[in-house]
C-alpha cells in the first residue's frame, strides 16, 4: 500500500494554481518587474495592516485554542512593523490616511469570522499570510528595498528578526499541519479556506489596479 500523502503536501500542492494567480496578479507583477512606484508599494502595506489588524486580533483570541494555538509565535507577529513602516512612509498621521479597500474589507470579516470560531478556518489564513511572508516575501523585501532604496524603515513588514532559519520554521510549521487532529472532512475545508484566502489576495491585487488606475475609490 503506497504511504498517504502528508497533508501539507497535499495543501501545497492542491493550492499551486492559486499561488500562482496571485504571484502573477499584475499589480504584483508590476511591483516585482520594477514597474510599480513607490505609492503603489505604499498602497499595499496599508492594505496589509488592514489585514494583519484582523489576523493578529484573531492570533489573541485563538492563543486559548488547543489545536490553533500550536501554530502560533510571537516571532511571527507583524503589526509593530507595519505600523513603523506607515509612519515612515506616510508620517505620523498615517492612521487617517489610510482605507480598506472593498476586499480588504471582505477579507477582513472572513478572518474576524473564522477568527472567533474556528480553529482550522483561523489556521487556513494563518498558514496562507505567514507562511508566504517567510517565502516569496522575503524576496519581495529584498526587492523594494533596492528598488525604493530602504534600508530596513518602510520595509519592516518584511524583516523577521526572530527568525534566523525561515527554511528550519516552515519546516516545522508543515509538521505541525501534518499533526493537527483532523478528520478527512475538516482537512478539505481548511484547503477551501486556503484556496479563498489566496483568492482575497488575488482580488486585492485587483482592486489595487483599480484604485491606483482612479476607477475604484476605498
Ligand atoms: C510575486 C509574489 C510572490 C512570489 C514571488 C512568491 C514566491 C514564493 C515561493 C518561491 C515560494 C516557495 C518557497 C518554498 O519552497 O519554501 C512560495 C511559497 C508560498 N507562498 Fe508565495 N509568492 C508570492 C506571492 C504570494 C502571495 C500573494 C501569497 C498569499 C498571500 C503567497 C503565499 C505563499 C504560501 C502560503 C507559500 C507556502 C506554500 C507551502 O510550502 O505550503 N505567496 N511563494
């Protein structure tokens, strides 16, 4: 009998095809070709607090969790960084100045939701944030700061001083997938998750084209 597939693997890879339509978002793609401007970069962390305001909220709630709690690290935690990275970007005042856009807003109540009430809704998006930020987001990091000329301000979000060995986390985050309690049906709908939170990062990415191209007001 050949052995059954871990189930990070299969996370892994029944969400390739969503990884890849919100890598190749074009206003991620732009930012990565070098075709995006600094106020798009901009435009993107102030989405994330949004995000992050909501995933961290949860994280709290989530820590009296038996099985979510096993996921969670303070090393992970990023809102401190996103609120440096918007006061160096935009000022002091940036807190007024910034807006969830329509996704955003979905995205949040979809996290406040399963944030409250289910441990493996609250993994799915857990998994899908940090996990990417310890991957491509490391590379994004690295990319902004050359192109925008950062040193670490404004792209704080990116630098995970806690965590030396991204490779090593990631590693023992997916043993960690692989031991949750988890019967066949509850691990499909934790990929339905993953596979939505990939969607609202797609979306996004849309709504940040629009916004910036003047058809889509926050
Ligand atoms: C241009 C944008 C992006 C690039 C270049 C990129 C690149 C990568 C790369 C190279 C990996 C594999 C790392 C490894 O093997 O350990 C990865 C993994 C991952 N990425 Fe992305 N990524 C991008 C956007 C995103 C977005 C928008 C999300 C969702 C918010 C995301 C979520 C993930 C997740 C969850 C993983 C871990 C998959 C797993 O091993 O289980 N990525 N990314």
């Amino acid at each position: 009998m050949s052995e059954p597939i871990a189930f990070s693997t299969a996370l892994r890879e029944r969400s390739t095809g969503a990884h890849s339509g919100s890598e190749s978002a074009g206003f991620m793609a732009d930012l990565i070709k070098g075709d995006g401007t600094r106020e798009d970069y901009i435009a993107l962390v102030a989405q994330h607090w949004f995000i992050y305001e909501a995933l961290e909220a949860a994280t709290e709630r989530m820590k009296a969790d038996p099985v979510a709690s096993v996921f969670i690290s303070d090393r992970l935690t990023r809102l401190p960084a996103l609120e440096a990275d918007l006061e160096f970007l935009l000022g002091a005042d940036w807190r007024t100045q910034i807006q969830p856009l329509p996704t955003t807003q979905r995205y949040v109540e979809r996290i406040r939701a399963v944030g409250a009430t289910w441990a493996g809704g609250f993994v799915a998006h857990h998994y899908t944030r940090y996990l990417g930020d310890l991957s491509g987001g490391l590379f994004i990091g690295r990319l902004m700061a050359r192109r925008f000329g950062f040193e670490t301000n404004g792209i704080g979000f990116y630098l995970f001083d806690a965590i030396a060995d991204p490779k090593a986390f990631k590693d023992v985050y997916r043993e960690q997938l692989d031991a949750a309690p988890w019967d066949d049906a509850e691990k499909e709908r934790v990929i339905a998750e993953v596979l939505q939170a990939y969607r609202f990062n797609t979306e996004l990415f849309e709504d940040l084209a629009r916004a910036k191209a003047g058809i889509l007001v926050a």
